[in-house]
C-alpha cells in the first residue's frame, strides 16, 4: 500500500506540515502524537505494524504517518473539513436491500489523495476501504459484511487515547456486529466519530454517536436512518462543539425532507439520486447533500448494498460521475 500510494502520502503529509494548529509547530504535533501512539499500541498492536509497513514503503517516518492520522490534533487543519452525509435504508423501506449510502467531504482538491484498496490479511476477513492514501479509511467493509461508514462530530471532551481514525481501521477487523460495536465504544477512545455500523442480517443497523468519554446508539426508524455532523442523541448533546453548525442542520433536514416524499419501497436508484441532490431549487452549495463550496465539496460517494453484496463508487462530485461496481463480496 505505501509503494502504491507514496506520491499522494508524502503530498498529504506536506500539506499538514505546512499549516499546523495554532499556536503550535510540526515537531511539537509530532511530540504530541506519541502517547496517542502508546494507547494505540495497547488496544490495537496490528494498526501501529500496518502504519510502520507502510512508512517504510514510503521512506516517510512513521511518526509523520501517525500524526496525521490523529485527527485530535488538527482540530484548525485545512483538512478538517471532513464533514459528510450518510442515509441507510432498510426493510420496511426497501423490500429487502441493507443499502449504505454516503457522501464523503472534504476540503476541496483532496480528490487525488483517495484511493481504494482491497485489503487481504492473514487469518482475517478480506476488506474493502477507500480513503486518503490508502492507509487512511473514510469508509470500508468486510467479507462478513460488516459495513463502516459515517460522519465527523466535534466533541467538547477529547482526551489522550485511540484516535478516531484507528477505532474505525479497528471495527473493520470485527467479525461480528457486536464485536464492531464494541470497538467503536472503547473506553481508552481519545474521541469518535459517528460510525455507523451495519451488516446484512436484519436488524443490525446501529449509528454510534461518539465522544470521548460517552456515546449514544442511533437505530433506524421506518426502516431508515440518516446523519450529517452534528449530535441527534439528546445525551450526547451537551457534548456538541459545533452548535448551530448550518451546513449539517441543512443537510440533515434536506434528507428528513426527500425520504419522507420517496415512493415506498425505495430503491437503489432512490438512493443515488438523493445522493446527488442539489436542494429544491436545485442551486449546488456548501448546505446541500451534494457539496460545492471553497470549503468543502463531496470529493467521493458510495453505495453498498449488504444484501447484494455491492459496493459502488462515484469518484468526484455524484452529480457529475457515473456510479460504478468496484468492489463485491458474498452476500448472505
């Protein structure tokens, strides 16, 4: 993966080192990232391996690959717009199809950095991941079907532990549903994502809204579930760093909004064509499903139907690129 994917690594890495946090500098990020590191290592031995193979592919030092991939540190990166969209259906609103839908955002540009990588692992279930680099996973899923998808929170209580980047790595490893949620609420977390978990079995559909020290699950309801950047669990509200955030309250609503009007039961097309959608006049921006804006735009889209066993992509804004099959495995 690092022999593959060094050109977009080494670029990634040197957009970090040209504009740290405030008021800090590259070599104290590097400093700062080494008991996250240490908290990996004790949860997670595999992930520090898999990430020090590929530095030396590279001829990066791992501790620059770790550094970026602690996203608890670059809370004013460039690269913290990583704020995305996801809208699962299942039965009762589909006749049988699990189908995973998400757009991927980030700051414009960053196109060229994505790569999909087929992942086969010795004594482990092949996965599927597609994200910067290679090494770094937006979304993914499993030979067990095991799904990963989801969206960035801005939590108010982050501490030292597994970086969010590595509990989703770590969920793809699961060979249950139970066991991926209980990587995902890991107690040794320095923060989380929202991840969403599915796999193709009825009834294993969960959306955990996380934080440091807290979580709440999100089931679906009528057969659907959808979430956009900000905390929908009442519990993890008072968690929220990024109240009144617009774009995610839009968006959220703009979703809410077309499945409450999309013919039952909803079908892959559906699905596709909400992913693409630009609002009700139509007029692409930073507050719609389908993002364009000079701070963040939708850089990739998938679609994984669990139950077919599918996984498509549209490289690029969905509006403007085709959505085609990359990827299968078998379906239960």
């Amino acid at each position: 993966m690092g022999e593959a994917c060094t050109d977009q690594l080494k670029d990634l890495i040197s957009q970090y080192q040209d504009s740290p946090p405030k008021g800090s500098s590259w070599e104290e990020c590097l400093k700062s990232c080494l008991p996250y590191i240490a908290a990996t290592k004790r949860n997670y031995p595999y992930i520090i391996e898999e990430f020090e193979g590929c530095a030396r592919a590279t001829g990066i030092d791992s501790l620059e690959l770790f550094t970026v991939a602690t996203d608890e540190l670059w809370a004013d990166h460039v690269n913290s717009a990583r704020h995305c969209s996801d809208i699962i259906v299942c039965p009762p609103a589909t006749d049988t199809d699990i189908l995973v839908g998400h757009n991927n955002d980030l700051s414009p540009g960053q196109i060229n950095l994505i790569s999909a990588v087929e992942w086969n692992i010795s004594g482990k279930s092949a996965m599927f991941t597609i994200g910067p680099g290679g090494i770094f996973i937006s979304v993914g899923i499993n030979t067990q079907g095991i799904s990963l998808t989801g969206s960035e929170l801005t939590s108010t209580d982050n501490k030292v532990g597994i970086p969010g980047a590595f509990i989703a790595r770590a969920v793809l490893n699961a060979e249950t549903f139970e066991e991926a949620i209980n990587i995902a609420t890991n107690p040794d977390r320095a923060s989380s994502y929202h991840n969403i978990i599915c796999t193709p079995y009825p009834g294993q559909v969960v959306g955990i809204e996380g934080s440091a020290t807290a979580y709440g699950l999100i089931y679906p309801e009528d057969g659907q579930l959808i979430h956009t950047n900000h905390y929908l669990s009442p519990q993890m509200q008072k968690f929220e760093g990024h109240p009144d955030y617009l774009s995610s309250i839009e968006r959220q609503r703009r979703l809410v909004e077309i499945l409450m009007t999309t013919k039952r039961p909803i079908s892959k097309t559906a699905i596709l064509n909400i992913l693409k959608d630009h609002g009700k006049d139509g007029i692409a921006s930073e507050n719609t499903v389908c993002r364009h804006s000079s701070e963040s735009e939708t850089t990739f889209s998938t679609l994984f139907n669990l139950t077919q066993g599918s996984v498509e992509l549209a490289l690029g804004h969905p509006c403007q690129n085709e959505f085609h099959e990359i990827w299968r495995f078998s379906a239960v």
